[in-house]
C-alpha cells in the first residue's frame, strides 16, 4: 500500500485532469481534491499500522477471550460521478487494509481514476486477483450486488439505488455500507451578520456545481431576517464568475451532463409553482451551449415542498423562514435524509447543543465542514454504516471470539 500510495501521488496531475474531462469539474480546485485524497489514503495506511487487530478482554468463559478483526472478504466497491477519485480510493484503502479482496465498479461516466488506481496497485506488486477493475452500466452493478461470491457490498451514490442493493443485501445477508442522499440543512441563528452569512451560504451552493451529497442546500433563518439573507445572497449570487472548468477565474463551472442539467431545471420549474425565485433558474447568457446554469435561489420556501424534501444535486438553495429554535430544528429534523447539517452562529456552546438535537450524521458550525478523518455517513435515508476513521476501518472487517485456555505465543 505505501509503493501504491508513491506511484498515485506521482500521477494526481492525471487523476485532477480526469476529473475536470469527465465531469468538468474546475480544473483550478481538482489537484487540491485528488491531493487531499492522496493524504486520505496515507492516513489509512497510518492507522492499519497502528491497530489492535487481536485484542485481549476479560472473560469468564476460559483462561483467555481474544477477540480477531479479520476481513470481512471480496468487496464490490461501487463509485459516484462526482467525486469517483476520492470515494473509490477510500474504499480500496480501507478494503487493502483490513485484508480483504476489492473489485473496483466506477460510475461509466468517470472510469478513469479507476483505472489509474488499477495501474498503480499492479505498478506497486499488489498480487493478482486483490484489486480488480470492472467497468460497465448499471446490469454490471447489479451482478455484482447479486453474486454469492461478494461478501460486501460499499455503495456511494442515490437513495434510490441504495434501496436496491439493501434489499438485494438483506435477501442473501451480505453485508453492505451505503452512503447515500441528502437534503442538509444550515440554520443561521441571528446573532450571525447576514453578510457573512451570504457570502459563505453562496459559496458552498456553488461548490462542484451543487453536485455534493453533503451539501447545504436548505437554509433555515428568522422570519424576522428571511428577507434580508434572501437579498444578500442574491447580491453575492450575482457576482459568482460562471465559466468553462479550464478558466482559472471560474467560480462555478458547468453541471455533469445533459440529464443532471435537465434534472436541475425541472425542480427549478417545480419550484417556481411553490416559492419565489429570487435569483438565477436558467442558463447563464453568455453561455448559450454547454451543461451551465445559474446559482439559483428561492425565498419563502416551504419545508414539504419538492425543493426542499428531494435532492437537486444542483446549484440551488431554498431559503426556509422559521419562527424560533425549537421551530429550526423541527424544520431541520423533517427529511427522509439525515447525512450533514451546520449551525451558522458565533455561538460554540449553541452549535453544540443544536446539533446533538439534529438528526443526522456529521453537523458543522459554520459551513459545510468535513473531516475524512473522521467517520461520515447518514442518519434515515442518507445511508447504513460509516466510512472515515476507524469506524470505517471496521466496516470492512468482521469480529471473532476465540476463547482458549491459555495465551498464544503469538497473536
């Protein structure tokens, strides 16, 4: 893994290419995203070394109780179009590292990073039949799902699909992490400035396009401030430089392809039947071809309307007035989805005790914040289990008991 982790390192100037060709995300922040993956797969690396993988505990059932981490086996490791370096890599590293056999599944959108983590676990002598490549649609994620001989199932990408690979996994009881949807909501509590505010809800929102499951797509705000955040992140809305990936002065780039493009203006249509658009909802004027549209912005959005219930996967931000805490985190809490949230506040201690009351996996204060350190997945519909830390280290693993009547030499 570390001759791996050398020959990937040597080729992010590829992998950062990659991403910005196939899915055209900004080519000025793909070398700081694939490096950052780098380092994520370094850390992996660091903390296998590290850990106790047979440990004793106390017992009364022998002389000994031992409890072995042993690998989980043959995992189908199934990757999103939007981030497919980064979320590939993560589960080939925690797969090598816990011992088990990885059979690579990209998106067919975004097959290269998979190949080049392909070329550079065969560069680094990693033995025939650990890391394996297979590319194909959807009918090759489903037999892999459905294959006797896979014992886990890694999955990032929709609800939707994650449905179909639970319920394929339950059928046949093979294990399974899913790390799906989200509809996160940042709730900006008013002794926040409404320009600051503005500014960084604006800038997240056009973050690889809106394409981030993580992403902060519900606001919730005072009744008493809605007006005045809506005008404000319309104002920084305005200035956001569109433009091809390649521009260096681009801010947000094109979405990924024609569907998620229509995708996009259909929930902007639907929207505009149940709020009011304050900004953006159509292609940028100066770029009449291409998968471009504007960061979109909808005011007095109510929270079981379709812009605020289901995912965009888009630069669009519904904007929720609330009447008081209680209210924020009720509004907040009613989604299918649970997987981030923020607490926009110079307040630490009511970040805190807002987000202990949230219903989902990761909550930030002040922006979409995120630690691949650090376990990551979703409450309700966002998801099964967690990737990142040693929690995610463990999902790839499975718990043995050995109880003996005296200790081994050697564990």
């Amino acid at each position: 893994m570390k001759r791996m982790a050398a020959i990937i390192q040597e080729r992010v100037g590829e992998t950062a290419r990659a991403w910005t060709l196939q899915m055209g995300g900004l080519a000025s922040f793909s070398p700081f995203m694939q490096g950052g993956s780098n380092a994520t797969f370094d850390s992996i690396i660091a903390m296998a070394e590290g850990f106790h993988w047979v440990e004793q505990r106390p017992t009364v059932g022998a002389a000994v109780g031992l409890i072995a981490y042993e690998p989980v086996g043959v995992v189908a490791a199934i990757a999103p179009w939007n981030g497919p370096y980064g979320i590939m890599l993560n589960k080939v590293a925690y797969a090598l590292a816990a011992g088990c056999c990885v059979i690579m599944k990209p998106s067919p959108e975004t097959p290269l990073e998979a190949y080049i983590i392909a070329e550079a676990a065969e560069a680094a002598g990693v033995p025939a039949g650990v890391v394996n490549l297979v590319t194909g649609h959807r009918e090759a994620s489903d037999h892999l799902v459905c294959n006797a001989g896979v014992d886990k199932v890694s999955f990032t990408g929709s609800t939707m699909a994650g449905k179909r690979i639970a319920e394929v996994c339950g059928s046949r009881i093979a294990r399974c992490t899913l790390e799906l949807g989200g509809k996160s909501a940042a709730i900006v509590l008013d002794d926040f400035p409404v320009e600051i505010a503005a500014k960084m809800l604006a800038g997240t929102i056009c973050m690889m396009s809106g394409q981030v499951c993580a992403m902060l797509s519900r606001v919730l705000v005072s009744r008493e401030r809605h007006d005045a955040l809506a005008e404000a992140i319309a104002a920084e809305m305005a200035q956001v430089v569109i433009g091809h990936s390649d521009d260096p002065a681009a801010q947000l780039g094109p979405v990924a392809m024609k569907r998620q493009l229509e995708r996009i203006e259909s929930y902007i249509e639907e929207g505009k039947k149940t709020a009011r658009l304050v900004c953006g909802g159509k292609r940028p004027a100066h770029l009449p071809k291409g998968y471009f549209i504007e960061p979109t912005l909808f005011a007095n959005v109510s929270n079981d309307s379709r812009i605020a219930q289901e995912e965009i996967f888009g630069p669009v931000l519904a904007l929720i007035p609330y009447d008081d805490e209680e209210d924020a985190i009720r509004i907040a809490n009613a989604s299918n989805f649970g997987l981030n949230g923020s607490v926009i506040t110079g307040d630490h201690e009511a970040a805190y005790r807002i987000a202990r009351r949230i219903r989902s996996g990761a909550v930030g204060q002040n922006g979409l914040r995120m630690d691949f350190g650090l376990p990551f997945g979703g409450f309700k519909q966002s998801g099964l289990g967690r990737e990142g830390g040693i929690e995610g280290l463990l999902g790839y693993t499975e718990l043995k008991t050995i109880l003996i009547d005296g200790m081994p030499a050697q564990l």
